[in-house]
C-alpha cells in the first residue's frame, strides 16, 4: 500500500506545497518561513517516522497566522487523502511525553470527526519573536481538514520550547500508532463500517 499524497494550496495570502509519505523514515524538509514552525514540524516527522516536505511561502510581515493555518490545511488534507477510506489502519493513539520540565500528553482518533481539545494554558504571547498563540490555529486547522479528533494536554512545564518540542514530539508519535496499519484488520475500525 502506497499511503502518500500531495497536496498545493494557493490563496491571495499564501502558497504551501505538501508531499507527505506516513510509513517514511522520518525525513523532513519543512521550509514555512518560520524557524520555529520548521523545527517544530521537523521533530513530528521525526518522532512519527512520516516523511514530510512542506514549501510554503506566506505574509509573515503581516502575521503568522495565515501560513500557519494554511499549512495545517494542506497537510491535514495530505494526510485525510494519504489515509484512503481509514482502512486497516489502528485509529487510536496516545502518548505522554517529557521533555525536560514539562509533559504533555497526547490522544488522537482518526475519526473523520475533528475536533481540537487544546489545552496549553500556561503558553501565551511569543517566544524569540514567534507567536506561539497561532499553534493552536494551526492545530486546528490539521484537524479539521485531517478528520482527526486530537487533544493535547499540558500536564506541566515551565520552558517554552520544551512545552511545544513535547507537544510535537508526542504529536507525531501518537498519529504514528493511530496511522499504523493493523495486518488482522479488515476494513475500517469502526462498527458501523465508515469511518
């Protein structure tokens, strides 16, 4: 099974390009405009063993949000269309994550019902001139054109970076396991036959 998908969007605000491969190796080339984001989404591929490549060119003299959101559109629409008809695959994942002084724990259900439980209440303003404020746009945006229902928790932290290196990092590992193809299973993981 070849679960890959590529996937362009282009606005009057941005442009982003997707190529995503979810049994990868982990390889990345992330280039948003946004160092941050980009070492961000570098460590999902990583921790998820997906490869991901995402061009995206955005107004970032105006504000983060638009590319960022646009980049959470077009890869949860590469990975919706990676995903085929959800068939065979696990569908649950979870994983709580340390990274230093803080944890984060992580579930996701390829439901094909997005919903975005975000609860990151100690992160507010920006960090080295990024506004972290917008990952939880960005979040909401992979859900939503993904199919997922995804809820990340803050259990506690202090550190920035390392509140959102586990947040990504977990991430990743938890699409991982829900991703991952289930040799026993025939058709979708649902009793009701769709997902």
């Amino acid at each position: 099974m070849n679960r890959t998908a590529y996937i362009a969007r282009r606005t009057s605000e941005t442009e982003v390009q997707v190529r995503l491969t979810l049994d990868g190796t982990g390889e990345a080339d992330i280039q948003t405009g946004l160092p941050f984001m980009d070492h961000m989404l570098t460590l999902t591929a990583a921790h998820g063993l997906f490869d991901i490549s995402i061009q995206a060119k955005g107004d970032i003299q105006v504000d983060y949000h638009h590319t960022l959101e646009d980049v959470g559109i077009t890869l949860g629409q590469a990975l919706r269309k990676a995903l085929g008809d959800f068939s065979g695959i696990e569908r649950y994942g979870h994983v709580t994550l340390p990274m230093d002084e803080a944890l984060v724990s992580i579930a996701v259900d390829v439901s094909n019902r997005p919903f975005l439980g975000y609860h990151v209440p100690l992160v507010a303003g920006s960090y080295m001139s990024f506004d972290v404020q917008v990952i939880k746009e960005f979040f909401r945006a992979l859900v939503q054109h993904g199919g997922l229902t995804l809820h990340i928790r803050l259990l506690y932290g202090e550190n920035t970076h390392h509140i959102f290196e586990s947040c990504f990092k977990a991430f990743g590992r938890a699409l991982k396991q829900a991703v991952a193809l289930e040799p026993k299973r025939r058709g979708v993981p649902s009793t009701k036959g769709v997902l």
